[in-house]
C-alpha cells in the first residue's frame, strides 16, 4: 500500500456513502464494492430493530441504490477505454 501524510496507510479502494437524512436523524453507511452483501445484510437489521425510526421503506429504497450504484460500476468496468485515447 501507498504511504500518506505522516506513514498513514492509504485505502486502494474506493469507499461507497450511502446516507438517509430524514427529521434530524442521519444513517449514514461506508462501504466498499466488496461488502456489498455486508451493507444490504446491515440496512434489514436496522430496518428491524425496533429502536431506530428506520423503516422496511428505508431499507429497500437504500438496497435499490445500492444495487444500481453495484450496475454502475459492472458498466463501467467493462467499457473498452482504449476507444477515449
């Protein structure tokens, strides 16, 4: 891995946000494109969890999200990119 600002480590990855900001309350989850399942595995627990103001509405439309966001992303890694030089 690189080395950063003061030998810091510096992630290879890129990090996916997925945020609901909804009456002063914020969910906001940090994945990457390997934790996908992780990421939809997380929003049906908080969507089950009683204790959060977070709703099985919430949860399918931020999967939906993620699940176009994951199409993107096999669209753009299977673009021929030798055609833009």
């Amino acid at each position: 891995m690189e080395r950063g600002f003061e030998g810091a480590k510096l992630m290879s990855k890129a990090v996916n946000v997925l945020a609901l900001v909804r009456d002063g309350q914020r969910y906001v989850f940090l994945y990457d494109d390997s934790s996908v399942e992780t990421v939809l595995e997380k929003l049906a627990e908080f969507a089950a969890d009683p204790e959060l103001d977070f709703t099985w509405y919430d949860a399918a439309t931020l999967s939906q999200r993620v699940r176009d966001l994951q199409e993107e992303v096999e669209e753009v890694g299977t673009e021929d990119f030798t055609s833009f030089f």
